[in-house]
C-alpha cells in the first residue's frame, strides 16, 4: 500500500456497517435510585419482624407452660396438704377408738357409772335348736271378772 491510499482511509470516514450485520440493540440506560434497595429493605425487615414474632410467640407459649405447671403444682400441694390433715385425724380417731373399746375402760365404766357387779357364778344355757318346732302350748280361758270391779 502506498502513503497516498493509508492517508485517504485514515481521513475517510467509516463505513455504517450493514443492517443485517448491526449488532443487538441494548435497552436504555438508566440511573439506578433507590426503588431496588427498598424492595431489599423491605424483605430484610420483614423477615426481621417475624422472626421476631416467632421468639416472642415461643417466648410466651414457655411463660404459659410455666404457669399451668406452676399451677398444678400449686394444687398438688394443697391436695397433699388435705391429705396429710386427713391422714393425721384418722390416726387421731382410731387411738381415741382403740381407748373407747379397750376391756379395762369398759369394766371401769360399768363399775362407776351403771353400778354394775361381776357375775357370782356364771351359767351355761342348753342349746337350743332352732330348726326344730315346738308343739303349741295348750293356754286355759282366763277367768271371768265382773265389768264392774
């Protein structure tokens, strides 16, 4: 090539390129604002807030089992409470009725009270059977008295 041709493609201006060998056309540029970091933001604090809400709600759901156990707790002691005062005044009732029934006591209080004597002589009845009728005694009239006396 000789300077004259390099000097005149140096000064010529460029060629358009062929509309079928154009290359894709690019979509508008525009300035990146804030919208895209909003919509982050708004997925960041929502997220926050429900976990959040899932803490709190775990949180009180354990504070409620607290209070029911507590709760039970409570009226298990009362329950065994009751049962203590129960079993001590049924210890209490079978010493004072093992004194009421003791031989010695009731011996004493025949003595003084209904004035009572021991047997002299203590006698056996014959056995009788029940199963056996007796014959039908025979009765006589009663005397007549006057309706006047």
């Amino acid at each position: 090539m000789t300077p004259a041709a390099t000097a005149r493609r140096a000064t010529a201006p460029a060629r358009r390129p062929r509309p079928a060998e154009a290359p894709p056309r690019r979509p508008p540029l525009r300035v990146v604002g804030d919208e895209p970091q909003r919509g982050h933001a708004r997925r960041r604090r929502a997220a926050l807030l429900l976990s959040a809400a899932l803490v709190v709600g775990s949180l009180l759901s354990v504070v409620v089992g607290h209070a029911v156990l507590a709760e039970g707790q409570v009226r298990l002691t009362a329950a065994e409470a009751a049962v203590a005062t129960a079993q001590a005044t049924e210890h209490q009732e079978t010493l004072t009725l093992a004194t009421l029934e003791s031989p010695s006591r009731i011996v004493a209080e025949a003595k003084v009270q209904l004035h009572m004597v021991p047997a002299g002589q203590i006698v056996q009845l014959p056995h009788v059977p029940l199963a056996t009728p007796l014959p039908t005694p025979t009765v006589a009239p009663a005397p007549a008295t006057p309706a006047g006396q």
